[in-house]
C-alpha cells in the first residue's frame, strides 16, 4: 500500500527497514514510550504517543509563550530583568 501511495505522489517508497528504524529513535524519544523500558509496543501505539507527546509540547509552548508576554507587560522595557529575559530569549 505505502508503494501505491508513493507512486502516486511522486516521492520515493519507504522500506520496511527504514520505518522499524524510525519508530525505534521514536520509542528512545519520547519519554512515555522510552520510561517503559518496553520495545514491544506497536508502531501504531508509538506513533499515536508520539503525536500526543507533540501535542502536548504544542500546549506548553503556547503557555510558557503567554505567560512570558505577561511577564514581559508588567516589567519596563529598559530594566535589568527585561534584559535577561531577551538574552534567554535569544539564545
């Protein structure tokens, strides 16, 4: 099916050892997969963690962005905090 797919969409087929490759660096990357110490978890489990665990980085982004903005409302632009909080930004 991936090869009909492919075909179809002008791109290059996966092999069947490049996917069991991906979804292994996945199980060591994310972290609910990973603390198991299991690798006998589906690919289809794994790429469903996967995007949950995307989601959720997705959310804490979002906040951690919201609350820096009103961080950065409260304090004037030219103090010291204001400082470090662009240098830390910006690395």
């Amino acid at each position: 099916m991936s090869s009909r797919r492919s075909r179809q969409s002008g791109t290059p087929a996966i092999k069947d050892d490049q996917i069991i490759e991906l979804v292994s660096k996945l199980r060591q990357l994310v972290p609910e997969i990973r603390d198991r110490r299991s690798n006998k978890a589906p690919a289809s489990k794994v790429l469903q963690e996967t995007c949950s665990y995307i989601r959720n980085l997705h959310r804490e982004v979002d906040d951690l962005s919201e609350r820096l903005s009103q961080l950065l409302s409260t304090i004037d632009a030219d103090s010291p905090e204001a400082a470090i909080i662009r240098s830390l930004i910006m690395q």
